[in-house]
C-alpha cells in the first residue's frame, strides 16, 4: 500500500524557497565622479537573498568597465584586475559588493557592470564612473597695457584638463553688482588633445582701447564638469597715451617755449 507523501517534506522545501527570495542587485542612479589621483567608490548592494549574512561560498561578483573586467570574485577567491582594486569580505557577508579604485586614472572612466551570481542566480546593475581633471588657468599678459587707439589681444589659457568640453565667458564689469557678457571680439581655438589625454585650450579678446577705458575691469570666467565653482581671472585695462600724442604735445610745448623765448628778447631789447 503506497503512503501519502510527507506534508513536511513539501512544507520544508516551500519555506527554503520563500527564504530564498530573487537576488537583485541595486546601483548608483547617477553618474560617480571623482577627480584624477583621488580615490573613488563604485556602489554595489546585493538584496533579496533572505538571511542576515550572505555565504561568500555560493556568492560571485564580476566587476567590468565595457567588455574589461576590472575584478572577479568567485566563491572567496578575489582577483583584483585593475591593480589596487579591492572587494572586502566584511562587507560582502552583508551584501556590499561595491568596488574601492584608488588614485582614479582617465582610462578607469567608463560604464561599469555590477555582475552577482549567488548559487545559479544571476542579477546586474550598471553605473557610469566619470573621471575628471581641473584645470590651471592664467592670463596672458598678466598686466594689460594697452597704447590709446591701438588693438591687443588678452589671451585667456586652461591646460591640463578633461574631458575635453569646456567654456569660457568675457565679461566688463560696469560696477561692482553689474556687468555686461562680452562677444564682440572675442575667439576660442579648438581644444588640443595632450599625450596624457588631457587638453589644452585658449580663449582670447581683442580690446582698441580709448582713453576713457583707462582702469576698466575685465574677468575670463571658465566652466568645466571638474570644478564646483568656475575659475575667475580677473584684470584691470591700462591705457596709455598715443606717442603721436605725445609726440605733437612736445612739439607743440616746444613751438610755445620758443615763441615765449623769442617774446622775452624783444622785449628785453625794446627796454633797452
């Protein structure tokens, strides 16, 4: 005579099941940023695997950027790829997966997978890491001296930055709380890229100055995604007089003293 199954055979495996829940892994929703040499943190979270520890025997977590992998853990045996890479165990039992990169580099820029297989089930998630570099600005020249009539350009540099796109604005200043966007005269050259993969770039204003300019305030203003306030260079317009003026001042003072001269012997020779 066959017996009926054990009831408590199939309520075992039932509440293994619903233990066991679906694995899901969440990531960033945003893009990670880091700046070049800085240290950056790539966020994993493992859930729904229905204990308070993960068992890292049954766990494996793949990290890549693109078709690269960047690190591999499977079943307790860590393979940093990307040297310096690093998943600690102390936070994978908890369901941390999330990826340590030190001194971020350019070429560690890119879209990322957060892949995780516990026992045959596999979930993933992907972030973007971007990577960037400020840059050192100055103006050239320095002090702006400018002759009276005459054309010069100010030269506004940014070098050593990425990623490549980036903006300069010229303004005057009308006074301290008011001032206009300059266009008229203005030129940007096209960025050039550096062996390192940064960019060199520069901006430049041309200024025909009038007297009344002497003393005006100008500032190049550059934006770009690594910095969280824009660069302001500012400078002070120094008009000096033409040297025609000059010139015809001299000439005509000197006309004058002569006159005035010739005037005072005349009229020392009539008193005589």
């Amino acid at each position: 005579m066959l017996q009926p199954p054990d009831i408590t055979c199939f309520l075992f495996f039932f509440l293994s099941l619903t233990d066991t829940g679906t694995v899901e892994v969440k990531v960033s929703d945003s893009a990670v940023k880091v700046v070049k040499e800085q240290d950056v943190f790539i966020p994993c979270t493992i859930s729904g695997y229905g204990s308070t520890e993960l068992d890292l025997q049954l766990l494996s977590v793949h990290w890549s950027r693109g078709s690269d992998p960047v690190y591999i853990y499977d079943r307790g045996s860590p393979n940093p790829i990307r040297t310096g890479s690093e998943l600690l165990n102390t936070h994978l039992i908890r369901g941390n997966a999330g990826l340590y990169i030190p001194q971020a580099q350019i070429r560690d820029e890119g879209e990322y997978t957060c892949a995780v297989t516990l026992n045959t089930e596999t979930s993933m998630g992907q972030c973007r890491v971007e990577v960037s570099v400020k840059p050192s600005a100055r103006l050239v020249p320095s002090d702006v001296i400018i002759e009276e009539g005459t054309e010069r350009g100010v030269t506004c540099h940014a070098n050593n930055y990425y990623p490549e796109m980036i903006k300069f604005q010229w303004i005057k200043h009308l006074n301290d709380a008011q001032h206009v966007v300059l266009r008229q005269g203005v030129s940007t050259n096209e960025p050039l890229e550096n062996g390192d993969g940064t960019f060199n770039v520069t901006s430049q204003l041309m200024l025909k100055p009038s007297m009344e300019d002497d003393g005006e305030k100008y500032s190049c203003i550059i934006s770009h995604r690594s910095l969280e306030n824009d660069l302001v260079l500012d400078f002070t317009l120094s008009v000096k007089v033409a040297k025609l003026k000059i010139i015809l001042l001299g000439a005509v003072s000197g006309s004058v003293a002569a006159v005035m001269i010739v005037m005072c012997i005349c009229c020392c020779r009539n008193i005589v």
